[in-house]
C-alpha cells in the first residue's frame, strides 16, 4: 500500500543499470584516512604513535596562515568603515537658504545663516559628514539675505522719490 509519505516497495532482484554508452569513469579508489597514506594525522609524528600535544619543529608555524583574502579567527573584517551620518543642521541650512531664495523671502536666509553657523560650531566637535553644506547654505543664506535687504532698500527709496516727486496734493490754490 502507497500513499503520498510512502514510497513504493522497490524490488531488490533487478540488477543496477550498465553504464551509459560512449565510455566510462574509472571507479574512484577508496578513502583511507591521511595516516594510512603516508601522511601523519594530526597530532601524530611519522611513527604513528599519538602525541597529545605535539611541538613544530624550528622553522615551522603552530597555525595554518589564512589563505589570501581571508582575515584570521577574531581580526576585523576588511572592507570600508560605515560611512559617517550628515549632519542635520547643515542639510536644513542649505534647504532653508535656497528656499529664502526662492520661495520664502528673507526669512529662508536668514534661517539658513543661523542653522548654518550653528552646524559648523557643531561639526568641530562631533566628527560628522556635512561641512560642505553648511558652508554652502551659510553663503547662499548671506548672499540671499544681501539681495532681499538690497532689494528693500531699492523699494524704500524708490517709494521715497516717488513720493517726492509728486506735486503737493494738499495744496488748494
């Protein structure tokens, strides 16, 4: 009787299948351990008696080297060291100065040459990724903070000249 976990009974009267045609392998020789092919087993010496601990001799090493590429039991893994975090205020000074450039006027840069002399303070010391940003969102927050009060001060006086440059009109003659 079969079903899906029995396999059916096998009979043990068929002789094994010839080898394939277009030649064969010759059979492969039978395992015997190191020591009975002339080599000593470990902790053996050549006279096959057991050595506990067995001494190298001068000239050889106690451990097997790694072979290339390979790092020995408890050494550190080649490779690249993780990369160092950015730091967020210099992302947040960069973004913050482009916005004050283009999208929010004068409080962006303004906000952006804070968090950015605030990031590079805190870059000295705490070993991040980020001074790049920080430098460039401090300058793009000066130079927009330069053009927006350039900019006000152009419509001040403009609105003043303008201003004076109309005739009286309180004047009644």
């Amino acid at each position: 009787m079969t079903d899906a976990t029995n396999t059916p009974p096998q009979p043990s009267d068929v002789p094994p299948a010839p080898p394939a045609a277009g030649g064969s392998y010759p059979p492969a020789p039978p395992y015997a351990p190191p020591s009975a092919q002339g080599q000593p087993a470990y902790g053996e010496q050549q006279t096959g008696t057991p050595q506990p601990y067995a001494q190298p001799t001068y000239g050889q090493q106690p451990y097997a080297q790694p072979a290339y590429g390979q790092q020995p039991y408890g050494q550190p893994a080649y490779g690249y060291a993780p990369p160092r975090p950015n730091n967020v205020l210099a992302i947040i000074s960069l973004v913050a100065s482009i916005a004050g450039v283009t999208f929010i006027p004068l409080i962006g840069s303004i906000a952006g040459v804070i968090t950015g002399h605030m990031s590079l303070k805190q870059l000295k010391t705490s070993g991040e990724n980020g001074r790049g940003m920080a430098v460039a969102g401090t300058i793009i927050g000066w130079i927009g903070t330069g053009f927006w009060l350039l900019l006000i001060l152009i419509w001040v006086i403009a609105a003043i000249a303008f201003a004076a440059s109309i005739p009286s009109m309180g004047q009644i003659s």
